[in-house]
C-alpha cells in the first residue's frame, strides 16, 4: 500500500506544478501618465478588442481635466491607479537625485490624497495602488503614505518589468527590452510599466503575442496581488 502512494505521489507531482505554474502565469500591463486622450482613443478600442484589461496610473489634474475618459476606462472594466496630483516627487531617496525637490512628508500624503479624491469623484472606488512618479520613494516615506491612506505604494520591485518606452520611439526596441527582461527573470509573473505614448501602442501587438504564446494570462493589478500575493512589485 505504502509503494502504491508513492508511486501515485510521484506521477502526480509533476502535473501539479505544470498547473500552479500556469496559474500564476500573469501580467498586469499597467499605463503611467494618463489621461492622454490621444493615446486613449485608440488604445482603449484595441484593448477590449484582445480582451485585455490594463491599469491605468493617472496624475490627478489630469484626471479633473479628462473625466470623461477616466469613466469611460473605469467602466471598460479597467483599473484606476494613482500616480501622484502633479507628478512630482514624493520623497528625495537620496542627495544624487537633485532633480527632487526635499518634499515633506505631509505634503506628500497630501498629493496622494488629493488624487485619490480626485479619481473616487469619478469612479466611486478610491485606488488601491500608487506608483510614485519616477520610483521616488523610500521605505520610510512609503510606510507613513501606506498608513496615512490605505494606499499599497509600488517601488519597481523583481516582478516589475520597465519597457523603457519613455526613452524609446522605437516600437521594436521597446517589445525586444520587454520579452528580454521577461525571459531572463524566467517567466515570473510580471506588471509591466508603460507611458501613454503612440510608439507604447504600436509596440502592444507584438508583446501581447509574444506573452499569449509564452503562457500569460492578463489582469488587473488588483486581480494580480491575489494570484501572485508574494510578488515583489
């Protein structure tokens, strides 16, 4: 009897982890910068034709100044994040990065908040995610904005993939830094960080086959955190 378990563990075991390796196959593809309603209007059209639901980190004046386009992401069955009130930085990390200002910690809660206020007006939901503008962030800066709001601040963690297309206008440059960093972290889950830029969009078709082939299935940050609870994003 104890010979037939083992025998049964062992030609089990393998279609297991084939199986939770397929379940935690997921990509969050999240959108910084937004609203840009020229990217929008064609982004979001392509997005529901290949099924695909995004995250979309907006900057708070812009959201008060593009409303329509918030609701109508928000009831696509998108997620809207938070990405700061006027995109700035929320902390200096360090002396070297002179292009921030030295914020105080209580005017940092307050552009967060700010822009979550701004968003929940729209959609009725307060964002569950901030992504502080250019990574800008330190771990006690990040504690006191997390317990201040009940926001989760993401830091550009091993699950984060950067598609670098702030700095690309190439569409194929950015779809090689996605499957290369994608492939050398040997298929983790993944939220990927893009910019509402038209080169972004032109790049979208080939990083979706490429991560539809390899196995990923895409979701919502929100829907991310609970398949993959230990990534750190």
């Amino acid at each position: 009897m104890t010979k037939i378990i083992f025998l049964f563990l062992i030609f089990t075991l393998p279609s297991f982890s084939a199986d939770l390796k397929k379940e935690t196959m997921v990509a969050a593809l999240t959108f910084d910068d937004g609203p840009n309603p020229e990217f929008l209007k064609n982004a979001l059209p392509y997005l529901e034709k290949e099924n695909v639901k995004a995250t979309f980190f907006v900057i708070g004046f812009k959201a008060k100044k593009y409303p329509d386009f918030i609701d109508k992401m928000f009831k696509s069955g998108h997620e809207i994040a938070n990405h700061s009130m006027n995109h700035v930085c929320l902390v200096r990390p360090s002396p070297k990065w002179s292009g921030c200002p030295d914020l105080s910690e209580e005017k940092a809660i307050k552009e967060v908040n700010d822009a979550s206020l701004a968003i929940q007006k729209i959609t009725g939901k307060k964002p569950s995610f901030l992504r502080p503008p250019h990574f800008a962030m330190t771990p006690s800066r990040k504690n006191a904005i997390e317990e201040s709001l009940g926001i989760k601040v993401l830091i550009h963690g091993s699950n984060s993939v950067g598609s670098l297309d702030w700095s690309f206008n190439d569409k194929n440059k950015i779809f090689n830094q996605v499957k290369k960093t994608i492939t050398e972290r040997n298929f983790k889950p993944v939220v990927i960080v893009f910019h509402e830029r038209n080169v972004t969009l032109e790049a979208l078709p080939e990083i979706i086959k490429f991560m539809r082939e390899a196995g990923y299935k895409f979701v919502t940050l929100e829907e991310f955190v609970k398949i993959a609870p230990k990534a750190n994003i």
